[in-house]
C-alpha cells in the first residue's frame, strides 16, 4: 500500500514540474516576474523572445507636428531596430505592427479575444481595488485610474495579455513624446529623452528597471535626459501605462521609450530623419546588449542631433538708408521648421506654462533692407536666415497675415501661409505654387511689396 501511495505521489510530482505552458495558470503583473540574472542565464542558453511595440495603432493616434507623425517615426525606429537584433541568434524579435497594420498573430488574437481581454483587465482592476482598500499598496501621487477600456485600451490590454501568454521575455515601446505647450508652428519649451518602467508595486519593476537604467546611459549619447520636471529622473517609474503593466497586467517586465519630443528638430527637420532613426535604434540595441551582459565592442559613433531651436538674434541697426535690390536672382534659402504632438501613452502629468513667442514685431532699420535672394520653403540648412527673419518681422506687423508673429530665421509652413496672405492681400498672386508663380515665395515683386510697408 505504501509503495502504491509512493509511486502515485511521483507521478504526481512528475506532472506538476513537466506541466506543459499552456495548462500552466499565466502570471499577471503583481507575480514575481523574470530577474535579470535568470534573463541572462536564457539568453546564454537559448533564445530570447524581445517583443517591439511600435507606440500607437497602424494610420491612426500618437504626437503630431507640422506633419510630422509620431507613429510613422516609431515603426522606421522599430524596423531598424528589429534588423539589429536579429542579426543575433540569441533573439527571437516580434513586431508589433507597421505602418499599414498589426503584426497578424496580433490581430487575430484580438479579434477572437475581445470578452476575454475585457474580463482580464476587469479582474486586474478588481485585484488593484483590493490592495488598495487592505493598504497592501499606497495610492500612487499620480492617481491609480486608468481611462476606461476603449477599442484602442483594449488592444493595448491585448497586447499585455498576449505577451503574458506567448514566452515574451522583454516589451519594448517605442515612443517619441509630446507636450500642450506648443503651436501649430511654435515648438514645446521641452526637449529630451524619458524611459517609463512599471511602478515597484509589480513584479517586472526591478527587472524593469535595470534595463531602463542601461538604455539611459546609451541614449545620452544622443540627447539630455527631458527638462520636463516630472521626467528629470530619466528612468521614471510610472502605475498607469498601459503599456507598462496597468492594474498589474503584464508580467513581462517591460519599459517604454520616450526618445525625446517631437517638436525638437532632429525629429522635424527632413535631413535629420534617417540619422536620427538609425541612431537611436543602434543606442537601444547596444543597451539590450549591455542588458544581457554581451556588450557590442568597439560600437560604431553616433550624432547628437539638435533638440532645441536657436532663439532668433537680435538684429543691428543700419546706418545707411535701405536700398531695394531688383535682382532676379533664383538662390533658395533653405529652412524647415519645428514640430509637437502627445503621446498615445500618458502624457506628462504636468502642463508646463507656454513660452514667450520669439521676438517679431519689433522692426529695426536693418529689417528694411533689401532682400537679395529669393526665400522660400526647402530644407537643405539647419542655419537660421538673416533675410527670413527680417521677412517674418515685417509679415509680423500684422497680425491677419502671420498670426505666430514668430522670427526664428527658418521658412517653414506658417512663414509659408503667411507670404501666400500677403500676396493675395497685395494683388500679386494668389494661386500656383512657389516654383511655377511664385505663390508662397519671396521673389523681386513680393519683396518690393514688403519694404514698401516696413517702416524702421
């Protein structure tokens, strides 16, 4: 009888260690998730699963800047990224989407998973009420409610749910952050990058953490930690993020990336575009790298790119009377400007005051001058122009024309717009685009119009 109750109890041991994944319950985010060291001790042995989650849905939510997309840069960042990583056998990389739709393991999960998704953020909900009301977890100073399942909620719960269910060892979001102190053509005063990791009340946090601290010291390299006082940190641990594990449901530990702001002009300025998505991309990987203790030897170098936009100079008086110059000559001064948006993903909890408009109206003798070069807008320079910002001073003056009323030196969209009101309101043009009449651009009769009201 005993031999027979002992060889039972083996194969009921035998069961409970050889218990197959799927039969095996899934942790959620108040588990005791992956240590580093057991992560390292997996990618030594074997493959690791790295999902990348480009910030926002296919076509649809995230910053946007002058028509500058968030969710467009995340998925060129999220591709360059995935090259990289599977280049090394130790990785298995998940994407999940692109720029035209979700990754299809995805889509059809969340097709087939709705009521379940829904009932599994309900019960997360309910697990966090609980902590709360026991006092086994404090109140975070952010608040913990998160916005009420929405299609797009959902999906992000998806997401979490899948990588819980699926071997996912590590969640990467891909973001380029935002603020309400900008314009439409007026940049935020804020500017740098912000890693989010789960708050220390989940499992992922420590682990978390780590590799937040790792992808910092890389993306230094690039840029200054953000000046938004709630992201000085540069590694913020946050209880809301959906894509982090709110209400505890990602078990997976998991950081999200804020790589900066989208109005800085290394992310607006078309010429800054590929270098920008293949440096960061390279920064995250070497700190993946660093993360699993096989560090990438002699990496290549990377640009720090500009994050803010120069404040407009003020400009000399002259001392000679301004002399109109009937030149037809068809140089093109070269700017683009800035650009900002908000996160798909919480955005900064507090609203920074909005910043002095550059200096405009004020018209100098020197803003009289004439202008000797065509001005339109290309992108082909980062330095600010002379010539476009005495033109903004005068376009300035009124207020119809060139609301922003901003000098920065770069012709951009709104400079643009307001040229085109000058020259419908002056009878010069009022269709056709800059190269076939003109329209929008600074060409002889345009400029002979605007000194003709510049007053010093």
């Amino acid at each position: 009888m005993l031999r027979t109750f002992t060889s039972f109890l083996s194969l009921v041991l035998i069961f409970t260690f050889t218990v197959s994944p799927a039969m095996a319950a899934t942790k959620d985010g108040f588990s005791k998730g992956a240590s580093v060291n057991q992560l390292q001790d997996k990618y030594e042995d074997g493959k690791i699963r790295i999902l990348i989650a480009a910030g926002h849905e296919p076509g649809y939510g995230g910053a946007v800047y002058q028509g500058v997309y968030e969710r467009e840069i995340v998925t060129d960042i999220a591709d360059e990224l995935e090259g990289l990583l599977e280049a090394n056998p130790n990785y298995e990389v998940i994407v999940t989407r692109d720029d035209s739709a979700w990754n299809k393991s995805l889509d059809k999960y969340f097709d087939k998973n709705e009521k379940k998704i829904a009932k599994f953020v309900s019960t997360q909900k309910k697990k966090m009420e609980k902590l709360l009301k026991k006092g086994t977890v404090k109140d975070a100073a952010e608040g913990h409610g998160v916005a009420a399942p929405t299609d797009v909620a959902l999906r992000l719960y998806g997401i979490n749910k899948w990588a819980n269910e699926n071997k996912i060892d590590l969640v990467v979001n891909l973001h380029i952050n935002d603020a309400p102190d900008h314009g439409p053509d007026q940049p935020s005063q804020h500017h740098g990058y912000a890693i989010y990791v789960p708050d220390s009340i989940f499992g992922n946090s420590k682990t978390a953490k780590a590799l937040g601290n790792d992808i910092a010291d890389r993306l230094d390299a690039l840029s200054d930690v953000s000046t938004n006082t709630q992201e000085r940190a540069g590694v913020v641990p946050h209880r809301e993020f959906i894509a982090i594990g709110a209400y505890g449901t990602l078990n997976v530990p998991s950081v999200l990336i804020e790589y900066g702001y989208i109005t800085e002009p290394r992310f607006t300025l078309v010429e800054h575009r590929e270098q920008v998505t293949e440096d960061t991309a390279y920064q995250t990987y070497l700190a993946i790298q660093d993360f699993f203790g096989d560090p990438v030897e002699n990496p290549r170098k990377v640009k720090k790119l500009p994050t803010t936009w120069p404040e407009p100079e003020p400009l000399p008086v002259a001392t000679t009377t301004p002399v109109f110059a009937t030149t037809t000559t068809t140089t093109t001064v070269v700017v683009t400007p800035p650009a900002p948006v908000v996160v798909a993903t919480p955005a900064p909890v507090v609203i920074p005051p909005t910043p002095a408009p550059a200096p405009a109206a004020v018209v100098t003798a020197n803003a009289c001058a004439a202008f000797t070069t065509k001005l339109s807008l290309m992108a082909d320079t980062d330095a600010p122009s002379d010539d476009v910002k005495r033109l903004q001073q005068i376009l300035a003056k009124d207020k119809t024309i060139y609301p922003e009323g901003l000098a920065t030196g770069f012709f951009g969209p709104a400079t643009e717009r307001a040229v085109k009101a000058f020259q419908k309101k002056q009878g010069i043009v009022t269709e056709g685009t800059p190269e076939t009449t003109g329209y929008g651009a600074v060409g002889p009769k345009t400029a002979k119009a605007l000194l003709a009201i510049c007053t010093p």
